[in-house]
C-alpha cells in the first residue's frame, strides 16, 4: 500500500480488557470496524462532492471523519468501554510493519486537512484532495485487514468457550457418576444393616434423582456445545 506520511509510533503494552470478552464485544468490535471501512469511502466520496460544490457535501464529510476518528478511538480503547489492543495479533496488526494505527491517524488528519483547504477555497485543496482520494484504496485495504482480525479472534474465542464447556459438561457427568455410585452404596450399607430408616432412604432417593437430572443437564450442554 500507498506511504502515508506518519509520526514515529513505539509498540504499547497489551490492553487488560475492563469487560469480559464475550460474544456482544466481539460483536460491537466488528461492526465498529465494518463501519470504519464503509466510512473512509464515504469520507472520500463526500470530499469530491464538496470541492465540486455540491451542497452540504462538506458537512457530511465532516460528520462521517468525526464519526470515523470516534470508531477508531473506540476500537483502540480511548472512550467507551471496548477493551482496545486486547491482544498480540491486534497489536501487530496497528503498531508492528503495517502500522495501522499510525496510517489510519494520518489518514484522518489528512481528511482534516483536505476538508478545510476545500471549505476554505484554499490553494492547496485540489493537491490535498488529489492525496486522499489517492488514499482511499490502499486505506480501505488496510481497514480490512484489521477486521479479518477481529472476526479471527472472536472465533478463536468462541472456540475457546466451546471447548471450555464441552469440558465442564464432561466433569459434572463424572462427578454424577460418582455421586450416583455413592448413593448406591449407601443403599447397599443401609439394606444389609437391616435399617429401614424412612430418611435414609429419602435421602438415597433423592441423591439418585438429583445425578439424574445433572446427567440430563450435562447431555443437553453436550449437544449444543458440538
């Protein structure tokens, strides 16, 4: 891709997320970065608008680079409550060799910059506005690849959450187990002591009934989890 002209960016430490990373975040993260992309088109098609004159086309493109600089605030964790570089692939991604946080930042003071030459009718507007449509190709490059990352990592969540409770299904079938042989025991122990108890053997009973509905509970957590 294209060069964006950038300041000099060091690799931050990795974000510890304040809300759990659970699907509704994975979500918000991918639509906040589908939008990013559809964005930085809209951006570009609203400048040209506007240095050809087009009514309010500068007001549009200047509402869509402010709702575009508040998406990518709120994907690098700087307002809200997304959990921003939550991980080394995100990392990467915006601050190893394609430096994506530094191009998306020039890209938008680019877009700043351009939109106030064409407001202005300033000398500079055509050669601004040259450079960001110059842009909009290899920007939206780019902003796809950050969301292949996100969709990447919510999967690899989902199957992480998967395979968690395939395992904590799998657990509660043996303590059922257990539990159920217990209460066989005491059965056995009950009936060749000659008790005849009527709360021991409620209390048998219900130990068995309670291992059969955990049994049940666990095949059903089973099947969906597959």
């Amino acid at each position: 891709m294209n060069t964006l002209t950038m300041k000099g960016t060091t690799m931050p430490q990795l974000a510890t997320p304040a809300t759990e990373l659970s699907g509704d975040v994975f979500a918000a993260l991918i639509n906040l970065a589908g939008k990013r992309r559809f964005m930085s088109q809209r951006l570009v098609l609203y400048a040209v608008l506007a240095s050809l004159g087009h009514e309010g086309a500068v007001d549009t493109a200047r509402e869509t680079l402010a709702q575009f600089q508040d998406a990518h605030a709120r994907l690098m964790g700087e307002k809200g409550s997304l959990p921003g570089v939550f991980c080394e692939a995100l990392r990467q991604a915006y601050f190893g060799d394609i430096q994506g946080d530094a191009h998306i930042r020039a890209f938008m003071r680019l877009a700043d910059e351009a939109l106030g030459a064409i407001a202005g009718n300033g000398l500079a507007a055509p050669a601004l506005l040259a450079e960001l449509v110059e842009q909009g190709t290899p920007i939206l490059s780019l902003l796809g690849t950050l969301t292949l990352v996100y969709e990447e990592q919510a999967k690899r969540a989902a199957l992480a959450e998967r395979k968690t409770l395939v395992s904590t299904m799998a657990e509660m079938k043996q303590v059922s187990r257990r539990v159920r042989l217990a209460a066989l025991d005491a059965q056995m122990v009950v009936a060749r002591a000659g008790l005849r108890g009527a709360d021991v053997a409620a209390a048998t009973n219900a130990l068995t009934t309670v291992t059969g509905e955990l049994d049940a509970l666990a095949e059903r957590a089973l099947a969906t989890a597959r």
